[in-house]
C-alpha cells in the first residue's frame, strides 16, 4: 500500500453482511486519517486532508440515510437519538467548511482540524453508543446486510483511494465539491436500498 492510499472498509477480506461492523471500520479509517493529515506536510498533508474529507462526506451521508431512519423506527427514544447526532454531524459540517477555506500549510489549519477531530470523535463514540449497539440488538441479519450494502455503495460512490491508473490523488479527487459528493452519495445509497432517489 503506498502513502497515497487509504484502507477502504471492506479491505480485510470480511464479508460486509453487518452494517455496524463496517461503520466501526469506516470510524478506524477516519482515525487513521486524522493521524495522517497531522503526521504529514505540504502535497502529502493537502492529499490526505482530500481523502479525509470525501470519507467523512460518504460516511455522514451513509448514516443520514441509512442508520438514522433506522434509529428513527426501531430505537427507544430514537427520535431524539437521532437528532442529537444530527446536531454533532452540524458543528463538525461548519469547523469541515472553515478547514475547507484554508490550506494545509495555513497557520490557523492546524487547531481548526483539532477542534475537527475533537467533534468527529465525540460524535462517533456517542454513535457507537447509542445508535450501533441498540441497531445490532433489534435487528436481525438481514436488515444488517441491507444495510451494509447501502453503505458500501455510498462507498463506491468516492472511494477513499485512487482507483489504479489514476496516478495522482488530485485526479481522483476531481469528483466535484462535497456537497455534490453528498448528492451523488444519497442517490447511490437510496438506490442500493431500493428506493427511487
């Protein structure tokens, strides 16, 4: 694997029939990708910061559109489930869309991706808390795979590396601004669960 990749969920070989077993990796990938974009500088930082934001793009989008009607339906008290991770999911939009504004070298980039990750991190432990445990409790195998395969085509969508013959990370990221890659993301997800987007 080279510096220019990034794992995709999905990546070690398992069988994605479980829609919190993937979530969780997408969660790992994020992580890693944080580090990445603090452990590195110039082009490299630039790249990597691209990457983590078409994953966080692609995995808030999933969740929209996948975990959170489901959370809606099935949880105790989903509803406000929900809309909590929905206002964690807005403070993290706005810190992305100030990030978004500057570049990698700026001095004000680094605290700004800090308090980003410092929200992204906090929104997905109350994720895996409230929303993915109660999820894999009340839904059988099924539902869980359906549910994987709409994320994996969010996936699909923006992958999270160069697909091969792409040789430069700014080409594969040519895919529009992220709020078209969210669009593009909904359709795919919607039409992998069988509903008209």
């Amino acid at each position: 694997m080279t510096d220019l990749e990034t794992p995709q969920a999905g990546d070690d070989g398992a069988e994605d029939t479980d829609v919190v077993a993937l979530l969780m990796r997408q969660h790992g990938d994020i992580r890693n990708l944080f580090d990445e974009v603090e452990a590195s500088t110039g082009e490299e930082r630039r790249d990597a910061f691209r990457r983590l934001v078409r994953l966080l793009a692609v995995h808030e989008t999933a969740e929209e559109e996948v975990v959170h009607p489901f959370a809606r339906r099935a949880l105790p008290g989903g509803e406000q489930v929900v809309e909590d991770r929905l206002a964690e999911e807005r403070a993290a939009k706005e810190t992305l869309a100030a990030l978004d504004d500057l570049d990698t070298d700026d001095p004000k980039f680094m605290p700004q991706l800090m308090k980003l990750r410092k929200d992204v991190q906090e929104h997905a432990r109350a994720e895996e808390r409230y929303e993915f445990t109660h999820i894999r409790r009340s839904t059988d195998a099924t539902d869980l795979a359906a549910m994987a395969k709409a994320v994996k085509a969010a996936e699909a969508v923006a992958p999270t590396r160069p697909h091969p013959g792409v040789e430069s990370g700014a080409a594969n990221v040519a895919l529009g601004p992220v709020a078209a890659l969210m669009d593009r993301t909904k359709d795919a997800v919607r039409k992998a669960m069988g509903k008209d987007g």
